[in-house]
C-alpha cells in the first residue's frame, strides 16, 4: 500500500525533522535526490555533460531545490540556465550555488532544451498559476533537445499548477514525464486530474517517515494488497461456504445489464452465483452455473447483494430494492437503485447492521447528495459516505473509495477504456462477489476497482473494449496478480 499526506501534515513532520538537524539538510537531500533521477533521465538523451538544462524556479523553497539541483547538474558538466520567476525574491543560497558551478540565469526562455525542471511552485502553492507562470508553462512543451526530441519534463516535488490537497487542476498546470517528491507522497500524487500530470513518480527519502505521524489523506493498494485479500478456495471449500452473491439487476428494458453484472459475479471470488429479475431466463441461457429466480423473495440465500444496475424505476425496481434492504447481508447498490434512494422514501430501511455500499458515477453523486462531487473528489466521497452510512466508491478516472470514518483510498489502475457502457454493471457484480466471499466492504470496493481497472487495460489490448471483453477480461488480470 502507498499513501500520501496532506500539505499541513506533512509541513510538521518536515518541521519536527528540521529541529533536529542542521540547517539546509532537508533541501540538500531533496536537491541530491532530484539531481540523481534528472542525470539518469540526461542518460538516455546523450549524457549530463553538454546536455542543456533549463530551470523554472520560483520564489520559494521549491525554486531552491531546482537551484541546487541544477547547481550539481552544472558541476557535472551541463548547460544550466535558471529562469527566474520572480527575480527580487528567490533562494539566494541555491542561485549562488548555481553561479558558482557555472550556471546562469535567463531572461527569455530559450529554443531548445533537453531538460526541464519544474520549481515554480510546489507545496507552498495557493491557487492556480499566476499569468507568468501559466505563459511559461503553455511554452514547456515547444522545447527540442538536442536529438530533436521534445524536452524532458521533472516537476520538482509536485506539478506547477495541481492543488497539492485536492488533486484538482485548476487552470493551466506543467504536465510532467516524471515527478520527484520528497519525504511522501501528496494527494496530487494520486487523486484526480493532477495525478495524470505527475508522470512517473518518484520519491526521494529525506528521513520523514518516522516523524509523519499523522493518518494519510489517501491511501493507494498495489498488487500485493490485493493478491492479499483476494478470497481463494481451499481443501475444505464447497460452492456455499465461498459465499453465494445475488444479483438484482437488469430489466425488460435494459438486460443486458443483468448480463453483465452477472459476468462480474462470475469472475469473483463466490462459489455460486444467484440472479433474482426479469432476465432470469437470459442470464441461465448464457451463464448455465447461474441460478435463477424472478424474484429476490424467491431467490434463496445469498451472503450479499447486488442491487440496481439496468434495474429501473418501476414498481418491480423498488420491490426488488425494498426486499435486498430487509435482508440481513452486506448490500451493494448501484445505478438505478441509487436513484431510487432520492427523495428519502428508504431512508428507513437503509438503517440496518450490515454493511451498505453505493457506487455511484457523478451524475447518480449528484442526483444523492444534491451537490456535484466537486474539485475536492476525497471530500465530496467522504461526505456523501458519512450522510449514509455507507462504503463510497465514487467512479471515475482515479475512481475514490471512502468510508464512512473518513478513510480515503484512490484506485490507480483506472482506464479510459472502462468509459464504455455496461463497464460499471461487470464493476458492481464483481464487487458484490467479493462482498459475498466475506471481505469488509472497504476492501471488497477496493479491490473490485483495482482488478476492474487492471481488467480495462487487459481487454484495450486488443482494440477498443466493450463491457463484456472487460468482463472477459477479469479472469486472465486474477490469474495474474492472485494465483
Ligand atoms: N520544508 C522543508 O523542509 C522542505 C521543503 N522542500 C521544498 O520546499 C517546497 C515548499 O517550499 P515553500 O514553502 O517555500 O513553497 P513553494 O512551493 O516554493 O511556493 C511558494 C512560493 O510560490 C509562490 N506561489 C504560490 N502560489 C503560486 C501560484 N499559484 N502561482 C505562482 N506562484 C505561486 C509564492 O509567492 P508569493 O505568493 O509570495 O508571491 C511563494 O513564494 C516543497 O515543495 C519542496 O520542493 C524540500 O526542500 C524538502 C524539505
Ligand atoms: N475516463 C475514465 N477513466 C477510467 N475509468 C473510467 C473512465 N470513465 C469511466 N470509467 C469507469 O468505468 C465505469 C463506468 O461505470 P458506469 O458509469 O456505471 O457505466 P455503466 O452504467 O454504463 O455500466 C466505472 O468503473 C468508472 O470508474
């Protein structure tokens, strides 16, 4: 698991570290770190000596990184040319660094470069980008190297122009190959659009870890975490005790979400999956291990339900949603079940003991909670997740898990290629599945997310993916990351 910090956070850890070391150390661990990963990158384009490095360096600390970075980059023998955003005030030490080992300054931003470092701003920054800096950065991506290429872009600790806490972008902003952070990750790192903007990131250690005491802003799972949790028989299995999930999903009107829920739940961890609607017939047809029912009172025991994907509104949509409700097992609700819940008419069944998660997309959010998710997409999940008591999965790119105590995770492994219809249905029986094989709901959503991400790119492999080739797709991503 990776996790990331917010900015105040982090500012006392660094300031509890600080009193115990001499002054500067911070700064000259985060500027040899970062000079070490811009060398490897000057590797692949010719080498450090010659290579020509241009520096974007602001008013605060951020600019003294890049100085002193572009300084040990100077001393190795590369063009280095700062240009500074704001003459008056920059980090004095880092530019007589920076003089001292050959570099200059600029006025203009120069034709060609093989390297940009981005210190225009990086945790210290409130708001979007300033005019200067926002002509700058449209500029970056004119640069060629020296073999033509377009300029390598490092943002120092953060992109130029994300809000560090949010991951939001909220106007012009550097969009990186590669970002160096130092300490831990931010938000930024992870969440929203900021993360696209970070390109690879990397972290330097400057001795944080002990004295960042605080919870995380958001946590991030990795293979491991979910090869971890991933339900898998044993010996003494058998098709009940892996957990049996329900499906009550799909309409006359919109089957083949009944179809396509039901593929999800296949894939799973369950021994047997239940499907209880009018697509009873068609899901048998095309799923033989499927029993079915037209009902969810007829449709027998199941140890969680999957509820509202291509469901409807009708009448037989809020029986179906009524019934799941009064069961005592963990409950998913997703899509049209979501929109049933507007207006309150649940408000008393969704008082009940076992776990409830709703996965809704912006609109089903909206619809909810009244209000958009908002630039703040962690905050907007949290909310909406402590009004109802429920496990949040909030989708889209960097689709956000949140609980209702306040525990944020953000999925890495999204794709575009899951921004196809039916993608959410295979989402919600997958999930559902791994709610039935026993897993807590925050986990269960977690990891339904990442293997559906991981499912998306498996099936964009071969073309563009449709909902069932991501359906497909989840059993060869399981063989991979949990066999
Ligand atoms: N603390 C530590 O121990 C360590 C910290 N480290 C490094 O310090 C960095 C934090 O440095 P920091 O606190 O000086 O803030 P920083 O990000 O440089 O920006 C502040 C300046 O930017 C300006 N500015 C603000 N918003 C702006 C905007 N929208 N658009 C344009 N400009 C804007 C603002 O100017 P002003 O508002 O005053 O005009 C202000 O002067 C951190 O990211 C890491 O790199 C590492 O060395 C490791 C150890
Ligand atoms: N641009 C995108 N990048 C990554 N994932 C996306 C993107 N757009 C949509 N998704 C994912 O695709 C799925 C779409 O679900 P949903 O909106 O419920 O579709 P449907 O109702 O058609 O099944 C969600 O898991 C969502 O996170």
């Amino acid at each position: 698991m990776r996790q990331a910090w917010r900015v105040a956070d982090v500012r006392a850890a660094e300031k509890t570290l600080m009193a115990t070391l001499p002054e500067g150390t911070l700064m000259r661990r985060a500027a040899t770190g970062l000079a070490r990963r811009c060398a490897l990158l000057l590797e692949a384009t010719g080498g450090v000596y010659g290579a020509r490095v241009l520096l974007l360096v602001g008013s605060g600390d951020n600019g003294g990184d890049t100085l002193y970075a572009g300084a040990m980059l100077a001393a190795r023998g590369a063009q280095v040319r700062a240009l500074l955003l704001s003459p008056d005030r920059v980090h004095l030490a880092g530019l007589a660094a920076l003089r001292q080992a050959g570099g200059f300054t600029t006025v203009d931003l120069p034709t060609r470069s093989d390297l940009v470092l981005d210190g225009i701003v990086g945790i210290g920054a409130s708001g979007g980008l300033r005019p200067l800096a926002a002509a700058i950065v449209k500029s970056i991506g004119d640069l060629r190297g020296r073999t033509g290429q377009r300029a390598v872009v490092v943002a120092v600790d953060v992109p130029s122009g994300v809000t560090v806490d949010t991951g939001h972008v909220p106007g012009d902003a550097v969009t990186a190959d590669v970002t160096v952070t130092f300490g831990c990750l931010k938000p930024a790192h992870v969440v929203g659009p900021a993360a696209a903007r970070c390109g690879q990131v990397e972290l330097v250690d400057i001795g944080l870890g002990p004295v960042l005491v605080a919870d995380p802003a958001v946590r991030v799972a990795e293979d491991a975490d979910i090869a971890a949790w991933w339900p898998r028989p044993g010996a003494a299995s058998d098709k009940y005790n892996r957990g049996v999930v329900g499906l009550a999903t799909g309409s006359a009107r919109y089957p083949g979400a009944a179809l396509l829920s039901t593929a999800g739940a296949l894939a799973g961890p369950t021994g047997m999956v239940r499907y209880a609607g009018s697509a009873h017939q068609e899901v048998v047809r095309a799923h033989p291990s499927v029993v079915a029912a037209p009902k969810v009172a007829d449709a027998g025991r199941v140890q969680a339900w999957a509820c509202g994907s291509g469901l409807g509104t009708t009448a037989e949509a809020r029986t179906a949603l009524r019934s799941v409700l009064a069961t005592s097992v963990p409950v998913l609700l997703d899509a049209d079940a979501i929109t049933l819940l507007v207006g309150g008419e649940y408000a008393e069944d969704l008082r009940r003991d076992a776990p409830l998660v709703l996965t809704p997309h912006d609109g089903e959010f909206k619809r909810l909670a009244g209000e958009e998710p908002g630039a703040d997409r962690m905050a907007g999940a949290a909310r909406l997740a402590a009004w109802t008591n429920a496990v949040v999965l909030l989708k889209g790119d960097r689709t956000i898990v949140a609980t209702p105590g306040g525990e944020i995770w953000a999925n890495p492994t999204g794709s575009p290629a899951l921004a196809t219809a039916g993608s959410g249905d295979v989402l919600a029986g997958l999930l559902g599945s791994l709610l039935a094989a026993g897993l807590p709901a925050v986990r269960a959503a977690v990891a339904a997310a990442y293997v559906h991400g991981l499912a998306g790119r498996h099936a964009a492999l071969g073309g563009p993916a449709t909902a069932p080739e991501v359906a497909a797709a989840v059993r060869p991503v399981l063989a991979r990351l949990v066999a």
